[in-house]
C-alpha cells in the first residue's frame, strides 16, 4: 500500500520542469527582489498596491506606491513599453497582488507577483522603509 504521498504519482520530470518554468514567469520572491536591488540591478518598477497611508506607515526601499485602482493606461506610460513591473502587497493574506497583476496584464504590461509581500519581507528580514524616517 502507497503512502498518501505516493498514493497519486508524481509527474514526469519534463512535465515538472515544464510547470516550474511557467510559474517562475508569473512570480518572484522577496529574496530575489532584495538582491537585486542591494546589486543595484533592478531592472524592473517595484510597485507597492497597498493603501498610501499603509505605503507611508512602512514599505520596501525603492518601491513606488500605486494601488491597482490607478492603474491606468495614461498612468502606466509613464514607463517604457518593455518595463517589467514586481507588484507586491500586505502578505498572502491579501490578494492584491493578484488584482494589480491583472490590472498591468490587461493593459499589455509585463508583470510578475512578489510572493510573500510584505510578511515574507519582515520574514526574510529585510528592512522597511516609512515616509516619516524618509523625511
């Protein structure tokens, strides 16, 4: 008798890779984000969706506040064509993220979630940013 593990079999390799390809083109993660940044190699906009006054409370160093409700396409031009966009949020709580990716994806941007948020920020531990401190 198989465990509950092994009960359904696991998918061939190719299929794995396949699938884990794909869905590294929809997300990030915090870490990656940060050693970007830190390397100054940050060739994406890092797009905080939460609240302006949540954003002022405290956010990631370099992010840009902008709730997916402005997201619109005169707004978006600000950037070039080609920008790729990092959205995250308050944490996998929320899913913010996942309407500000819709948002950028319906008008023709590149986008990818930051998973974790802001929680797997503070996890990672990671520093936060505020608008007081940066005054």
């Amino acid at each position: 008798m198989p465990s509950f593990v092994s009960e359904t079999p696991a998918a061939a390799p190719e299929a794995t890779a396949a699938f884990y390809a794909r869905k590294l083109a929809f997300e990030t993660d915090c870490w990656d984000v940060n050693a970007s940044l830190a390397a100054g190699k940050a060739d994406f906009v890092l797009l905080d969706v939460r609240s302006p006054a949540m954003f002022a409370a405290s956010h990631i160093p370099g992010a840009i506040n902008l709730p997916h409700g402005k997201m619109t396409a005169h707004r978006m031009a600000e950037w070039p064509e080609d920008t790729l966009f990092v959205v995250y949020c308050a944490g996998p709580h929320c899913n913010g993220t996942d309407k500000a990716a819709l948002r950028l994806a319906r008008l023709g941007k590149q986008v990818k979630v930051m998973i974790g948020g802001m929680t797997g920020w503070a996890d990672e531990g990671f520093s936060f940013q505020s608008e007081a401190a940066a005054a």
